[in-house]
C-alpha cells in the first residue's frame, strides 16, 4: 500500500481523498466565487418562485426541453426563455433549478442583479459555475481535473471568458463522462444563468454568450445551458448571430400566452389574499375582521388585468398589503386602487424603482418619451375604460390614453413625427423589459399583418408616466407640451400628404389610412388643448397649414365627407383657442378664415335651390339672435316640459325625416336637431364648444356674402308651412304656455341673454327643477364638466343652471 496526504493506493483500487480545505489551488477558486449567486444563497432568501399550480405549463416545456421528453422534443445546447421585466423570469429560474434537483440533475447556476456588485459582472461567472460542478462529483475525476487545470494556470480566471468555462468546465464534465455512462446523458449537467440582461457590461453579455457557444457546439450530451433574460437588443442579436443562432431554442413570456398567465395570476392573488385574511381574522388583536368576500373578485380581476401578464405587479400589491404594518390590509389594498389617498408610503415604490431603473439605461430618452406621449395621448374616448380589456397595445385607460381601434404601425409613428425609417426601433432597443416591437399589434382591427407595431408590456406604465411625483424627470406631462407639439406634428405630416389624401379610405395601410388616422387624432386632441401648453411649433404650423389646397377635393365634391367635416370645426377650434390664449395669434384665425371662405362658400351654393337646405341656412343664420328667435336644447325642453309643450314631432317631421336634409354637407342643422354627432337623446345637450365656433363663422360668413337671399327665405318659409298640416292636433291637456305659477311678473321667465354663448346670446334655459330625474342628472353633469375651468380664460360657453328659489 502507497499512501500519502491525498493519495491511497491499495491493491488494484485507486481511491483519491480529496481534502481541498488544505489546498491553496481550491481556495483560489473559492476566492473567485459570487456566492451570492447561488440559487440557494443567504443573500437570496425568499427568493422569487413560481407559485404553487401556476406557470405549470410553461415549466413543463422548459423541462421537456432539457431532458428531450419525446421524439417531437428536439434538445439544443442552449435554452432561452425571455420575457418583460417582472414576467417572472426569475421565478422560473429558480423553479427550474428546484425541480431539477428534485430530480437528480446535475445543476449550477448563476443569477444575476444590477445592485449587487458582486454578481453584477462577468467576471466571477466561471468560477462560481466551477465550485458549483465541483461540489456536484465529489471524489471523481471532475475534481481532480479542475485542480490540475488550477495548477498549471493559477490566472485562469484572468483569462477570457471562453478559455476559463473549456478548461474548468467543459474538459472536467468531458472527462468525467468518457469514462461514465450515464443512463439518461442529455441531462448530465445543467448550468442555469439568470438576469443575463443585469450584467452591468454589454459587451460582456454578448462574450458571455458567444463563449459558451463556442464551448458546448459539439459537446452533445455533456451539457444544456438555460438562459433566461429580457430581450435586450444585444443579447437578442446574440442569439440571432451565427454562433448561436441553430445551436439554441427560443421561449418568450409574450402576449400570446397571456390568458394563462392572467389565469395564474388571479390563482396567485386568490391564495395570497385568502392567507391574509385567514391571519388576520384568526389573530386576536384584529379588528374588526375582514369580509368574508374580501376583496371581491372585481378587484382581483381588476388588480390581474393591471398586471399585463407581468406577476411583478400582483407581488408588489401583495407585498405592501401585507407589510404596511400596522396599517390594515383593507385599507392598503384601497390606496393600491386609489380609493384613499395614500400617506407617504406609496404602494409602487418598488415598481416605479424598476422603471426608473429602465428608463435610465436609454441613449434617447426625449425621443423615446416623444414617441411614448404620442401612444398614450392619441385616440381618447374610443374605448369603455371599464371594460377592463386585455388589449395591451396602449392600451392604458388613464383618461389621456385610451387606444383606437386600429393600432399604429412603427411606420406610422416615424412619418407623423418625422423620424428616420428604422429609428424607432433603434430607440426602443433598450427597452424590449418594458416596450416589444412585433408584428403583433394585439386584438384590433385594420392591422396590417406584415408591419411591425409597438406594444407597451405593462398596463401601469401609463400611471407611472403620467404621474410627476412617481416619475419625476420621466413624467408625460401631455398639456404641457406634447398634445400641441403632437398637433403640430399632424399638420406637418397632413401638409406633406398633398390633394390626393382621401379622408374616407381606412381600407388599407398606406399612407391614405394613416392619413385618415392622423386626422381623428387631430380631432381628439383639439378638444383637450384648452387644459394645454401652446408650445411654440403649433402656431408656426397653423399658419403654414395649407387648409385651402387640403380641403377643397372635398368641399367642392359632390358631397362633404363627414371626417373633412369635423376636421375643420377642429382646425378652427384650435384656431380660437390660440387666439383666446395669446391675442397675437389672433392673425392666424384671420388667415385661416380667409382660406376657408373660398372652399365654403361654393358648398354654401347647393343649398340655396333646395328649401329644406335654405331653412338649415335660415336657421343657423338667426337662430339664438334675437329674443324672438332663441335658440334651444330641444331634447331637453321637450323633455322638461313635455306636458305643456308638444313632442319632438315637428323636429322630426321637419329636419329629420325630410329628404331635403339628407345631404346637409355643413352641418348646419345640427344646431336645431343635434344630430350631428349622432348621441343618444338622454346625451344631447349644448352644442360642443368646436362647433360653435365653426357655427359662429358660418353665421359670419353668411352676413359678409350677404346670404341668405330673399328667395332663400322664401324657401325656407314655405318648408315650414309644408309641414304644419303634418303635426298632430293638440292634446287638451296642453297648456297655453309654459309659465310658472310664481313667475307673474315675467311672461317668459326661462329666456335669457348671455352675452358669453357662442354663437348666440339668446336662449331659451330650462331650470333644473322642470326636468326629469334623469334629465336634471345629465345637465348637472354637463355643468360641472363646463365649471372646471376648462377653457383658462376662454368665455364659459354654457353656463346654465336653476334659478334662484
């Protein structure tokens, strides 16, 4: 028998004792370790794992890709799963690595965080990996290996990252296993490298991947290597690169699994919930006890529907419900629904921290934030916010930010705004945790199957940025400067579009459609730019706007398209409220109006033959202008005293079903009927204050051009004698007028003159206590929608209410 320190040789057997404490070469590779790294470190406790019965099926394809389950499954070298921030990658991870374990794999692995700057870098990954295969074959040739390998290079680890994982990785496993067979040898070994997007260094990012690929191409079966990240524009060209690109097989956390992931999150927050509660209505000094129903599943739907698939959301509520001591978790859980306000621990702290983090590591981020401002202002009031949809497409329902149904391309967003083709994307491709550019736009209709389309991954973004106390330098703020700049933006673009945009084609993805896109979106924000900044690129582009040249294929046709239409009561609305805000804007209008006049008075033309087109211009010319001729909500009238006075009959017979009002190109009936804008009756109301002022022009423009004419009154007469026989004969129960008993000394007591409205000071105001229940609820609405200030020093268009008692 031989024997020494570490050897022991007896007979034909050779046992090796291994008592690396004592040998120096092992405290080297010791010293190089991120312990702090490991799945099952100190520093990690608690760490992020997939709840019980939730990601089951996503964890099952990943071990299926491990160990080959299945001739369909092919088994590659490498494993990605990515996926935004806080998909739960890392929970994943980590539940890979449990299970694997459970199972009798050989497993290391390495997680990564930005904040910890011992596992922040590339440089102790090897090692750590190392101690982990080390640990894994204790008394074989693996550690025999890695202690040679340590001895011949005691700078190993100062070498590149490719040579260190080959020499104290790859040949050690490869020795091991030529002498070994293993009855499953696909799963000899699994590395598992997490938050691969957290190493601080890029281009280590980019080593680290090519290195080990270079490594394991031809080592089948000794070892699989998962990777889970956010798709971060470098690493993804790594995996696209040819060291990588058939060598690895590619997971994503995406939208299109979504409705599981909304399933195990509302499972996860049931469980967590339904805990809380058990805690604290068995805990003797709680008091009084929560609801049984608590929280109810309206707020766990809700709270699953804010997650956007993401469980860092769902975690960060439960984690402040529950540790906001001693507050009670009813009353956290209603400052997470902003229910009450919150007092000074802010319930997305970690969140808003996460974004922060993100955010920072843009090259570009007034651009970025640009084009973001443009996504969240554009097509407000197109979709019920309580619908709680899962589209995520913008999918935010703040009151700035509600989507269209049709999605914009990342083309869209470059011509509107002027940008490169390809710059975009190169923008975003630092934010693939928070924003993915794809061709999937979501559930909307008209969207081109081949463009690519920019999805926001989480629905609370848009609370975060439109929040200045959470965002801070990251805050979009839209009134104040980008609903103008946005504004003047679509001018620009509708400028460089020329006579040929056809505001009706919506069939297509060419620039027709996106035209005809850019206009609603010119329409909705011109009715939130009096809550808005005027930046200085707004009145520079309405004033070199070329109204003429765009409208007149469309005033001059045969009929007036609804959408050039409502453009211009926009345009002109926008017009005023420059001029109302900065009096030297006044010449625009002037300009502007003088442009108009040319394409509207040809349109005006076609109704003087017609009689019931000249009483639309009789109308729209005097009605509200004289005290004989008030002007009225009918709906509301009608419906206040419609016991006194006759139906809506005469309207309908008149306006509404006569066949002379069908083509009324300019809108001008609606100032008698409201049908303009197609609302239900119980939404009629004043007319909005866009198209006064469009009506106040045409009432101008009628005086200058000295319309109507006398025969055009004449028509508009006998339209009206046409119909009288066509009303009903009186109920008797009609009263002579409409007078209340105790206003005797006033023969009209709801006719008034206010000098403020537009386009007429004469009214006629029913009080508030003359109206149904229903009714009286919708015109108070109306009035405190009007007493908000809205228009900042405008004139007040609607100021109506009950008269003193």
């Amino acid at each position: 028998m031989i024997s020494s320190s570490q050897l022991v040789i007896s007979g034909g057997q050779f046992t090796q004792h291994n008592h690396h404490e004592q040998n120096p070469l092992f405290k080297t590779l010791q010293d190089a370790v991120a312990a702090k790294a490991f799945h099952d470190s100190a520093a990690r406790f608690d760490p992020p794992k997939c709840h019980p019965g939730t990601r089951v099926k996503i964890l099952d394809e990943i071990m299926g890709r491990i160990v080959g389950q299945g001739e369909d499954t092919p088994v590659k070298p490498f494993l990605w799963l990515n996926g935004a921030a806080g998909a739960g990658k890392s929970a994943i991870a980590q539940s890979t690595v449990e299970g694997c374990i459970e199972r009798g794999f050989m497993v290391a692995s390495f997680f990564f965080s930005k904040t910890d700057a011992t596992r922040n870098h590339a440089g102790p990954l090897v090692a750590t990996l190392a101690y982990q295969l080390y640990q894994a074959f204790p008394g074989t040739e693996v550690q025999t290996e890695i202690i040679s390998a340590l001895t011949k290079e005691p700078l190993i680890f100062t070498k590149q990252i490719q040579q260190q994982f080959i020499t104290l990785v790859f040949q050690p496993l490869k020795t091991y296993l030529s002498r070994h067979k293993l009855p499953e040898p696909q799963t000899s070994f699994l590395i598992v490298i997490d938050g691969l997007d957290e190493c601080i260094d890029r281009a280590s990012q980019t080593a680290i991947l090519s290195g080990l690929a270079d490594s394991v191409r031809n080592s089948d079966p000794y070892i699989r290597i998962f990777v889970a990240s956010r798709p971060e524009y470098d690493i993804t060209q790594s995996f696209d690169s040819k060291h990588l690109k058939d060598i690895h097989t590619r997971l994503s956390l995406d939208l299109d699994k979504e409705s599981d992931v909304k399933s195990d999150i509302k499972s996860y927050l049931y469980d967590q919930f339904e805990k809380i509660k058990d805690e604290c209505n068995n805990s003797s000094i709680f008091w009084p006890k929560l609801d049984p129903s608590w929280p109810g599943e309206g707020v766990i739907e809700k709270l699953a529907w804010k997650s956007s698939g993401q469980f860092i959301y769902a975690a960060t509520v439960i984690r402040y419900v529950t540790s906001a001591r001693p507050r009670r978790p009813d009353r956290s859980l209603d400052m997470v629904l902003e229910l009450r306000p919150h007092d000074g621990d802010h319930p997305f702290a970690e969140l808003d921290a996460l974004y922060e983090k993100i955010l920072e590591s843009c090259k570009n981020i007034e651009k970025v934030l640009e084009i973001l401002s443009l996504k969240l202002s554009r097509g407000r009031g197109d979709h019920d916010e309580s619908s709680e949809t899962d589209d995520h497409d913008d999918e935010f329902y703040h009151g700035w930010g509600v989507p269209l149904l049709s999605a914009w391309e990342v083309s869209a967003y470059e011509s509107v705004l002027s940008y490169e083709e390809g710059e975009v994307e190169r923008l975003f491709c630092d934010l693939g945790a928070l924003v993915t550019l794809s061709q999937s736009p979501g559930r909307f209709a008209n969207s081109d199957p081949e463009a690519m389309y920019l999805t926001i991954l989480h629905a609370s973004l848009s609370d975060y940025l439109l929040d200045e106390a959470r965002s801070k330098k990251f805050h979009i703020d839209l009134g104040g400067k980008y609903i103008g700049r946005h504004m003047a933006n679509v001018l620009k673009y509708l400028a460089s579009c020329g006579p040929d945009y056809d505001s009706l084609d919506w069939t297509g993805f060419c620039d027709q459609a996106l035209a005809s896109r850019a206009v609603t979106s010119f329409i909705d924000d011109s009715s939130e730019l009096p809550w808005c900044t005027i930046p200085p690129e707004l009145p520079q582009a309405a004033f070199s706007f070329p109204l003429k040249e765009f409208l007149a294929p469309h005033f001059l046709s045969i009929h007036v398209p609804y959408q050039a239409l409502a453009f211009t009561t926009a345009f002109m609305h926008v017009l005023r409220i420059m001029a109302v805000k900065d009096p030297t804007c006044s010449y625009i209008e002037d300009h502007q109006h003088r442009n108009l006049d040319t394409v509207i008075i040809p349109a005006l033309k076609r109704y003087f033959d017609n009689d019931g087109r000249a009483l639309g211009l009789a109308l729209s010319c005097h009605l509200g202008s004289h005290r004989f001729v008030p002007w009225c909500d009918m709906q509301s009238t009608f419906a206040a005293l419609g016991n006194v006075l006759p139906d809506l009959t005469f309207s309908r017979i008149l306006l509404t079903d006569a066949d002379d009002f069908e083509y009324d190109d300019l809108g001008l009936n609606a100032l008698w009927t409201m049908s303009y804008y197609a609302l239900p009756v119980e939404e009629r109301g004043f007319p909005s204050e866009d198209y006064s002022i469009y009506l106040d022009y045409m009432r101008g423009l009628l005086r200058r051009v000295s319309l109507p004419s006398p025969s055009v009154y004449a028509k508009a007469t006998k339209v009206c004698f046409d119909a009288l026989p066509l009303l009903p004969v009186p109920s008797f129960f009609w009263k002579r007028n409409a007078v209340a008993e105790d206003t005797k000394d006033d023969p009209c007591p709801h006719l008034v003159f206010l000098e403020a409205i537009l386009p007429r000071p004469w009214m006629f105001r029913v009080p508030y206590w003359g109206l149904s229940d229903q009714n009286r609820i919708n015109m108070e609405s109306y009035d405190d929608e009007q007493s908000d200030s809205r228009y900042r020093g405008l004139h007040q268009p609607w100021q109506h209410g009950a008269p003193s008692m």
